[in-house]
C-alpha cells in the first residue's frame, strides 16, 4: 500500500494511519459518538435505496479471470462495502489509503470490500491501483453497461455503499476517511443502518469539473 505523499493536506504517516485504523477496528468504536454523523433520511442528491434487497448481480474482476457474485459476498460475511472509484477522480485518489487501511483492519471481523471501477477504461482503473496500491482484503471489478452503478443508484465517485444481511444498510457519497469508514462499519456490525448522506465532495463524470 502507499499513500500519494504529494497531497500537501497529508498529515498522518503511513503507519499512523494504519495503527490508528486498526486499533478502531480491534477495540470497536463508540457507535453513538458517531451516529450524529449518519442520518436515516437520505441529503439532497443521495437517492435513497437503503433497505433494498442487493441486487443479483455478478461483475467480472477488474484483473484476471471470474466474476464477483454480489449475493454469494453478501452471504458469506457480515457487511460487504461497495466503493465506486475511477482514474480521473480527485477524490478517489484521495481517500484511496484510507479505504485501502480501513479494508485491511477489518479483514478478519468478516468485512470485505469490493472496488468498482465506474464509467473508466479498465487499464486506466489498473493504472490507478499500480499507482496507490490494492488492499488485501479487496476484491476489484468492473461494472459492464454500468449495470451496478444503476441498481445502486450511484450518483458519482466516490461513493460507497455498504450491504449487511442481503440488504443496502448504507451509502456514503463523496471523499470519505478512515475514521467515517469505521463509524459506518461499527455502527452496522452492532446491528444499525447507516442511512444515505454526502460525507464530502465528488464528481459525476469525467468531464465534471466541480
């Protein structure tokens, strides 16, 4: 894993990072510290499909052979978190590292995350992900007629959706972080829904300049 040591905002080091991370997940976070940040009533510009069944899909893998059964995931662990990137995202490479230390922490409380490249050329999503770095407990795949992306009602990127017990528990639009990716992940690991809410800025295409 590596972090883009060129943002000037990039204040906590790698292995801060990734202690502060893991101890959250080890030590499980204080959900109703939290919850403020996470409504049920989804802000303007989040369509609402929490509570929705997961779809039936299958996407192929962005590297390699298969496909990634999105009920087979959601069957085998407890919460299955879905983040939307692309290449020419600002804020997809920003939050990169912490999606990336967050996946890890978590990988042994049954918490798989599945990246899904959005509306990009697959060997630039691969150039992205050469760049920054792929994380252990990550699977990655491409969304074919942006099949996905619609069953979601994705937005933009970043944006990330989380699925617990066959169902949408959550959805994040926009930049997030470790500690906000922890909160959501604690909170419905203890048995709550996250809600829809924008947590920071995003982009709804290639040509969206902001």
């Amino acid at each position: 894993m590596r972090i883009d040591e060129r943002r000037p905002d990039a204040r906590v080091s790698r292995t801060g990072r990734i202690l502060l991370v893991a101890g959250l997940a080890a030590v499980g976070l204080t959900v109703a510290v939290f919850a403020s940040r996470f409504g049920n009533s989804p802000e303007q510009g989040v369509p609402a499909v929490i509570d929705a069944p997961v779809p039936d899909l299958s996407l192929p893998y962005l590297e390699g052979e298969g496909m990634v059964g999105l009920h087979g995931l959601a069957g085998e662990y407890r919460v299955v978190v879905l983040n939307f990137f692309a290449s020419w995202c600002l804020q997809c490479r920003n939050e990169h590292a912490d999606l990336v230390s967050t996946a890890n922490a978590y990988r042994d409380r049954s918490v798989r995350f599945v990246g899904v490249a959005f509306q990009d050329q697959p060997d630039r999503a691969v150039d992205f992900l050469d760049e920054l770095g792929r994380g252990i407990a990550f699977d990655y795949v491409v969304d074919p007629g942006s099949l996905a992306a619609i069953e979601f009602g994705i937005v933009g990127v970043p944006e990330t959706v989380f699925i617990a017990g066959g169902r949408i528990v959550g959805k994040l639009l926009g930049e997030s972080d470790a500690l906000t990716l922890s909160g959501a992940i604690e909170q419905i690991l203890a048995g709550e829904s996250v809600g829809a809410r924008q947590v920071g800025e995003f982009r709804k295409g290639p040509d969206d300049r902001g």
